[in-house]
C-alpha cells in the first residue's frame, strides 16, 4: 500500500509539472468544444435584411411586435437599391426587401441557400400573418387553421449539449490511450520499469499508481468541461443523472489505458507510441459521434462504431448528462467498456515485456 | 563466509547468439570485482542474469546465497543495481527522486537525504533531474541503488561520459562505498578505472571468462617489456646503442628516446650514470595491453 501511494504522488506530481501533457489532455480538447460551440452557437435565426423603401409587412411588424421584430430581424434602411444588392451579392447581408403596391420582392443569394430559404419563410410567414388578419377583419368568424411547430426536445437543447458530452469522452479516450501508451514505452526505453522491477514494490501497486493517475486526470476533465460548457455563452443544462458521468469515464479510462497498454507493447519508440496512436484515436472519434450525431453518419460507419470503446462513452455521457436518463439505463454501455478493458487488458498482459531485448 | 556471488558454467542464448557461453566465477564478500570487455561480450547478460532479471538458459547462480530466478523478493532489497543516468521518474527533484525509491523500499525519508549528501548533492536537491549535469545524475542513480543499504550493489559503467574531475570524484565515492563492507561489481570500458578501484577483474568476450584476476597478476602475467623514454637529442646514437647493451631495442621519434626493454633496470642505471634522466619516463604494461592481448585489436562495431 505505501509503494502504491509513494508512485501515486511520485506520478501525479510529475503530471502537474508537465505542460505538454495538461495541454493535450485538457486545453486541446477544451479548444475543439470552444470553437465548435461557438461555430454553431453562431447559427443563429437572426436574418440580415436590407429594407428598400416602405415594406409594410416589416413596418406592422416592428410597431406590434418589436421584441419578435428584432428576433427575427437585423434590417438595415436604405434607398439604394444597387448598393443593398450588392450587399447581398458579397454575402453581407442576406437578402433586399422591397414592396411595390401589393407585392413584396425578396432579392437572395443562391450562395447560401439556408439563409436564402430562412429569409422566405419568414417573410412570406408574416406577410400571410398579415393577409390572415386583413380577412379575419373583413369577414369576422372564419376558421383559419394555423401551424404550430414546436421541437421535441427541451427548448435549451444547443448544440452545447450535443458536442459537451462528445468532446469530454474524446478527450478521456486521449489522455487514456496516450497516457498508457507513452508510459509504458518511455519506462521501457529510459529502464525506469527495470528500476521498479528491481525494487521489493509489487507490480500490482505500480499499474493501481498509473491507473490511478488516470482516473484522477479524467475527474478533473469532467470537472473543467462541465465548468466551460456551463459558462453563460455556451449555456450547458444537465439533466439530473449526470454524476452518472463518473463511473462511466472511469470504467472509460480503463478502457484506453488497456487499449494504450496494447499500443505500448506494439511500439518501440515514444513517437511510434504517438503514431499508432493517432491512428486509433482519431478515427475512432469520427466513428463514434464526438463531433457530429451518429445518427447523421452513413450506415457502415455506424457498423463501425459498434466495436469503438469511445461510442459507447459518449453514447452513456449523452443519456445521463443531457438526455435526462435514469442511472440504470447506461449500464449495459458500462458493462460493454469494462468489457473491453478485460480484452485489451488480457492481450497487453500476453504482449507485456519488462525490457527491449 | 559465503561467496557473493557464485556462478558456474552458466549458458544464454538468444537465437543463434550464444550471449553467454560457459560462465564461470565467484565474487567474495566485501570485495570491489570488475567485468571487463568488448561491446557484445556478455557483461550485461552475466549481470542481468545474477540481478535476476533474466533467466539462464543452463547453469548455476547463487546471489547472495540465494537463487535470483524466479524473482525472489527476499533479495530486491539486498541488492542495487545502478542504472543509466537516465532512469528517473520524469519532472521530480533529485530529493523528491530519491524520497520516493526510499518510500518503494520502506526505508525513512531521513536516509534518503543522508544518501544526498553522501554523493554530494545537497546543494542540487531541489533541481529536477532532467536538469541535473551528466556528473550528477549520475551520482543520482547511484544514490538511487544504494538509498536502501545493500550488500551487494551493481555498476554499469557508471562513469561514462564523464569529464576527469567528475570520475575522480566518482571514484572515490565508490571507495568510500566498498570501503564501507559492500560488494561492488563494476562493468567498464575504462582500464585505468578497474585497475585503480578493482581488486579482482574478469575480462570477457564472445561469451566466455577468457581471465580472472587481480589487476597487477593480470599485468605481471602479460610478461609485457618496459618502454623507458628520455627526451631525444641528447644522447648520441653510439651512447644508446651501449646503453642498451644488447637488451633492449632503441627507438627515437625526434622527441623521445624509447628503450623497449625486459631488463629496467640495467637501462635505468646506465642511463643515470650519464646524467641523462632529461624528461625521464617509465611506462609498463597496464591492463588495456592485457585487455587488448586477449580480446584482440580488431575493431568491432
């Protein structure tokens, strides 16, 4: 127990020292959720719109219902009408509205059509709205039927708690996968591991060190994500089991380390570490819905993901942090990861050398 | 007493390589041995074999009086082992280093700091070990080896690439460690290192003990001639030749005058009789010419 806890403090204050790897398993991944929260935090239904001349729809709207008015719209006025299509043309501004009697014209740019089809709808939305109250005025008593689209899910599901729960389980996969890997190839290579072996510490107590250091290394990503994401500009909500997010990045981070250890026992050299690496983590984060929804993948891909650790994580992540999820509902995910952990565990176990021959 | 070490006709093989080939030889008690040869010769397999980090194909090993393989946790702390400069945990202070082998070994943190200041590092304890000189991580690593008082401690070429000064100093802390009871055995490149601090060598290649003695029978044994030189220029070729006096060969590179010569002596006399002791020097053989008298001179990569 005393070796357990000497290389436990021995490693955790080298991980505290280290910049590189604080940088890698906790600013980089902070990075991606940073400029991916903004990116689409950014696609706002706000629409930029050139007004030429008096367009009544836009007028009643702003005098009845200014707050829906600047929801909706950032209109610019001018008299212009070139230089407003121009405008349109560079992309500064998404489309000119005009009215000449009792037809409005909409003049868009087939170079975002998103924007484009935006502009239209709502126009032509609150034109109609308009129309509607003309005749409801004029003939008292006529049945309209109106369209209320509302979204299933809860109104503050942002792209924040999709892309939260993503990036957090790729960054564990990161710091397990690397951590492990580099671990086992530098205390090969610089005889640290021969230094241990030599010593009276039981094996046992330097992986429970190591495993250790990573399971502490994932509670303090847990911690940083949920404290950036729930900052006010990206507005993360958890549901109530999140804490659930726990067990399952530590049963996560067993996961890696065995799949790093495998990686350690193929590796020579700390950048074959890295390499090899890389070749598993990256495509296993696009395989495994870190940065888009699975569901929006290909088929294959799907089948593909099926054997990649990282899924199961972000799928339990997603079900207990922001899906609102009862804490039983993630453990077969759990089951599968410790699952993997035994198989990864069991084959570096086989391919485990204490030296370079 | 029991011998240290005990080791006969051990055998390793790795493949077709025949790494250690028939070994036979025993180290006492407080004795100070050194292994020496080539690269490739089998000195790191003998030791790791008797460390009981590997295990031998055929033979007998006795360590301490007991058989290191399987590892035999009763010996971990029995031994040291010192290891590449290099061996240290990543980002740790040399204090913090040595606190933590010294927690792995259950011994106090008190005895660690004592083992700082034995290799003379107290003023460098709170310097992380990647920014340690190549002197003091390497008085480091052999703090490390010895920060659990062993009776037996391993040295693998513990002062290579180290400046004069800093092996001077290396030397007599590893006196200082022999003289205190321990067993030391040292693998070197370096012959003056094992003649000065060796009390017994074996020199090994191709996996074989090819001698094993004390460093001046070793000397003795090679049988070598002398090479006695003066400065050049000041004796005429007549006066060397009747010098030498038909026992020794003259040889004068314009800077020296070199008699090689079985009989010291004689030459010595003759010469001091001339007063022409001018830049007088003696060499006899070392144990590079033994080394190199056994292993051969050819160069091997």
């Amino acid at each position: 127990m005393s070796s357990f806890l000497s290389l436990s403090k021995a490693l955790f204050r080298g991980f505290l020292r280290d910049k590189v790897t604080i940088f890698f398993t906790i600013v980089f991944p902070l990075m991606f959720l940073v400029i991916f929260g903004a990116l689409f935090s950014s696609d706002s239904s706000t629409t930029k719109v050139e007004q030429v001349g008096k367009v009544q729809a836009l007028d009643s709207l702003k005098a009845q219902d200014p707050d829906a008015y600047k929801d909706l719209f950032e209109v610019t006025k001018t008299s212009h009408k070139d230089a407003a299509l121009e405008k349109v043309r560079q992309g500064n501004s998404d489309a000119v509205v005009t009215q000449d009697g009792d037809q409005v014209y909409i003049y868009f740019s087939k170079a975002n059509p998103t924007r484009a089809a935006m502009v239209q709808g709502t126009l032509a939305g609150i034109v109609n709205q308009g129309n509607i109250h003309t005749l409801q005025a004029a003939a008292p008593g006529t049945r309209i039927t109106e369209v209320k689209p509302t979204s299933v899910e809860d109104d503050s599901l942002s792209s924040i708690q999709y892309l939260m729960p993503g990036i957090l389980g790729w960054a564990v996969s990161i710091a397990g996968v690397f951590g492990a890997a580099s671990t086992l190839v530098d205390w090969r290579r610089n005889k640290i591991m021969r230094r241990l072996r030599l010593s009276p510490a039981p094996i046992g107590s330097v992986i429970g060190a190591r495993i250790g250091l990573s399971m502490v290394m994932s509670m303090i990503q847990l911690a940083v994500f949920i404290a950036v994401a729930s900052l006010p500009v990206f507005g993360l909500q958890l549901t109530g089991s999140w804490w659930m997010a726990i067990p399952i990045l530590m049963v996560g981070t067993l996961a890696f380390l065995a799949l790093g250890m495998v990686v350690g026992c193929i590796a020579k050299t700390g950048e074959g570490a890295s390499g090899l690496g890389n070749l598993i983590v990256m495509p296993m984060a696009f395989a495994s819905g870190t940065f888009f929804p699975l569901d929006q993948s290909p088929a294959w891909l799907q089948t593909v993901s099926l054997i990649s650790p990282l899924r199961y994580i972000n799928d339990a992540l997603l079900d207990v942090m922001v899906r609102g999820d009862g804490p039983v509902s993630v453990l077969p995910q759990m089951g599968i990861l410790l699952g993997f952990a035994v198989v990864c565990g069991a084959i570096a176990w086989k391919m485990f050398k204490w030296d370079d021959l | 007493m029991d011998a240290a070490i005990r080791v006969t006709d051990l055998a390793k093989h790795y493949g077709d390589l025949r790494a250690v080939d028939g070994v036979t030889f025993e180290v006492a008690r407080g004795e100070f041995f050194g292994i020496l040869g080539p690269n490739g010769a089998g000195k790191t397999t003998t030791l790791e074999i008797i460390e009981g980090l590997r295990e031998a194909d055929s033979g007998e090993v006795t360590t301490l009086g007991v058989s290191p393989w399987p590892r035999n946790k009763s010996l971990a702390p029995r031994i040291g082992v010192q290891l590449q400069a290099s061996a240290f945990f990543d980002r740790l202070t040399a204090r913090e280093q040595l606190r933590t082998f010294a927690e792995l070994y259950a011994v106090s943190r008190n005895r660690a700091d004592e083992m700082l200041e034995t290799v003379g590092l107290t003023d460098s304890r709170d310097t992380r070990v990647e920014k340690l000189s190549g002197g003091q991580a390497q008085r480091l690593s052999i703090a490390c080896a010895l920060v659990h008082d062993p009776e037996l401690l391993f040295l693998d070429e513990p002062t290579a690439a180290l400046d004069p000064q800093a092996r001077r100093n290396l030397w007599d802390l590893l006196r200082k460690i022999n003289s205190d009871g321990r067993t030391v055995v040292l693998t070197t490149h370096y012959m003056d290192e094992a003649e000065s601090l060796c009390d017994r060598v074996a020199i090994m290649d191709h996996g074989k003990v090819l001698n094993v003695d004390t460093p001046s029978a070793l000397v003795r044994g090679l049988d070598a001639p002398t090479r006695i030189s003066v400065a050049s220029g000041h004796l005429s070729a007549d006066e060397s030749a009747t010098i030498a006096d038909g026992n020794a060969e003259i040889a004068d590179d314009g800077a020296d005058l070199t008699f090689v010569t079985h009989r010291p002596a004689a030459v010595l006399t003759a010469l001091a009789e001339r007063s022409a002791l001018d830049g007088l020097r003696v060499r006899g053989a070392t144990l590079e010419d033994v080394f190199l008298n056994l292993t051969g001179r050819e160069y091997r990569a």
